[in-house]
C-alpha cells in the first residue's frame, strides 16, 4: 500500500481502491486504472458510523489531490466523485474532455 496523503489515506493496489481508516472503520473509494493514465472512480463508500463527519469529502479530495499529482486524467463514474468535481471547480480540468458527469 501507498500513502497519498498526510491523513494516512492510502492507495491499496491489491483491493484497487484508495482507504482511509478512521475510528476503526474504512472508507474507501474504488478504482479501475486503465493505462496507467485514466482512472475511473467507480464508487465511493462510507461507514454509517462516519456519515455525516464530512470523511468523503475529505477522501474523495484527498484522491483528486493525488490524482491531479500523478497527471492521471478522471473518470467521474460514480455519482458523489462526479458531484464534488461539479461544485470544486479546481478539479473540473482533471475529467476527460467532453465528459458529461
């Protein structure tokens, strides 16, 4: 596994998702990388006990910051991903041209 950020949030190329471990639970986002450039976020998923704490905000920006660090180009597939790019428009340039999300 591969620490991305400062939050011990990691890339787990095993699982194939990016995980954050907080108060002994596990959130993680799902990943497919195609090419080594493209990858497509394909779900993201927070404990019940963690909801409401703003974890997968955190999570979701935390994979971008990565994302944006490595020159991948994103594939916003799932619905909350695709909805935090929409309202931080820093990481709109990150989506493949003409995506819709």
């Amino acid at each position: 596994m591969k620490q991305i950020h400062k939050e011990a949030i990691y890339q787990n190329g095993d699982k194939k998702r990016f995980e954050w471990n907080v108060e002994g639970k596990t959130a993680f986002i799902e990943y497919i990388l195609n090419n080594q450039d493209e990858i497509f976020l394909t779900h993201t998923e927070v404990p019940q006990e963690l909801e409401g704490k703003g974890i997968g905000s955190k999570l979701v920006k935390a994979v971008l910051d990565y994302i944006k660090e490595e020159n991948w180009t994103v594939y916003p597939t799932c619905p909350f991903v695709g909805s935090y790019i929409k309202k931080n428009e820093e990481y709109q340039s990150l989506v493949k041209k003409g995506l819709r999300y």
